[in-house]
C-alpha cells in the first residue's frame, strides 16, 4: 500500500466549495430548524423550568422561570393574563387547582403564591424551606408542598389551616396524592418511599404530652394532644402499636408516670 499525504489532501479538500457554511442573517445556529409553533409566549427573559395547564379548560397556562417570574397567559393566542409577581428565586412549581379557580407558584427559596384567577388577585402565600416540589389536591382547594428539611407541607387555601408531615433528615423530593385523596406517596433523597394518612398522619399532629420507655431504651411510648398514643422502636423508628380516642373522651390534660416497659 502506497503512502498517503494527507496534509495535501486536507489542503485540497477545504479548498472545495460548498464545505464552509456560512451562517444565515437572523437565524440562531446553522442547524436549527424552522419554527413550526402555533403560539410563542416570550416574556421569560430566562429559562422556563416549569408549565401546567388549567385542568377544567385546557385555555389557560402557568409558567415560571429562571427569571424569578410567573405568568398566568392564554393558550389560544400567548396573551398575558396576569403576572404572579413578588418572587425572590427561580420559579420552579406551578399548578391550577383542581376546578381552575386558584393558581399556585413556588420558588427556589421556599416561597409560594395563590392567585384568584378570576381576580387575579393574591389570596395567599406562605415562606417554607428550600421547596422541592408542589401539587393540588386533585378534589379539594389543598395545597401540598415537599422541602429540603424533609418535610411535606399541606395547606388548605385560603385559610392557611397548616400541617406537617416530618419525614426522614432529608430532603423530600417528590410527591403525588394518591387517587383516593385520603393519602399520599412521599418519595426521600435516601431512597424511602413513604406514605402518609392526610386527614391522621402517620406521624401524629398533636404536640406531644408524654413519653416513656422500657429498660433497655428500644421501646418509646409517646402520647399526644391529638388523643393518640403510640409504641415506637427506638433502633428503626417504626410505630409498632398505635391506640386513638376520639375527642370528646380525651381529658383536659394528660401524663404519663415513668414507669418500667420492660414487661413489653
């Protein structure tokens, strides 16, 4: 086989025409393609990082971005309805309730909005940890958020009625009511799935009153001002027994004597 000079070659070749592409007056890249979108919605001056659609018309989208901006607009013809303002971070959830009355924007920082829609007015707002992610409700006007704290957040709207799901010492990245509405799936930065009772919780809403344990320390009992007691291992934090009352038999106050749990 004869030898090649390929620096002689390279020389021909990039003296043919029609090897060096220009770039075109007004076009962005040389391999873009042509735009074939019905609508463009440009106020973003920086990445969108998140869009939902009203779910009882499909005729309205939220947006948020990079740009710590939200946009309530049109679908048929990209107009602005309302900006969501007052953001500090990124906007990286948005969301319509359920029925499409009130929308919701969350960012980076933990701050999140509800907007009327019809009114296009602020009706609430709250400032959590760092937020990992948000959703509706699917049938009720409640609010769910997950933050870096690990914590799940559920707010009714616009009351502001609060409670908290604590999770494990880690952020609790994603999450999804389940389709009974009674229940929801929390997924942690550990790899634990958990699932939480909405209306109970599994971890108890009351403060605790009380607290007691067996000899060796592997056993808790707790009891609480929302009328439950609870049996908790120590060494895996598993709820082993758990007794509710309701309400109106539950005393004023309660307490517990440090007595010995070894007998369980």
């Amino acid at each position: 086989m004869e030898d090649v000079d390929f620096e002689e070659e390279e020389e021909e070749e990039g003296n043919e025409e029609g090897w060096v592409l220009e770039p075109q007056e007004g076009v962005v890249g040389s391999m873009e393609g042509p735009d074939d979108s019905e609508v463009t919605f440009a106020l973003h001056s920086a990445s969108v990082f998140c869009v939902s659609l009203d779910p009882k018309t499909n005729t309205l989208a939220v947006t948020g971005g990079e740009d710590d901006k939200a946009f309530v607009w049109r679908l048929s013809d990209g107009e602005l309805l309302f900006e969501c303002a007052g953001h500090k971070d990124s906007v990286t959830c948005a969301g319509f309730s359920h029925d499409s009355t009130l929308v919701a924007t969350g960012d980076m920082s933990g701050l999140l909005k509800v907007w009327q829609v019809d009114t296009k007015e602020e009706v609430w707002s709250f400032e959590a940890g760092d937020l990992e992610w948000m959703e509706w409700h699917p049938r009720a006007p409640v609010l769910l958020a997950g933050t870096a704290d690990g914590n799940t957040w559920m707010w009714k709207v616009p009351n502001g009625d609060c409670k908290t799901f604590q999770g494990p010492n880690c952020p609790a990245t994603c999450g999804r009511v389940l389709p009974d509405g009674k229940r929801a799936v929390v997924g942690y930065e550990d790899g634990t799935i958990r699932i939480w009772d909405l209306k109970q919780g599994s971890g108890g809403s009351g403060p605790l009153t009380c607290v007691a344990t067996n000899q060796d320390g592997s056993l808790i009992l707790t009891g609480s001002v929302d009328c439950q007691a609870k049996l908790v291992s120590a060494t895996t934090g598993k709820v082993i027994f758990m007794v509710r009352s309701s309400a109106q038999d539950a005393p004023g106050s309660c307490w517990l004597p440090g007595w010995d749990l070894g007998h369980l």
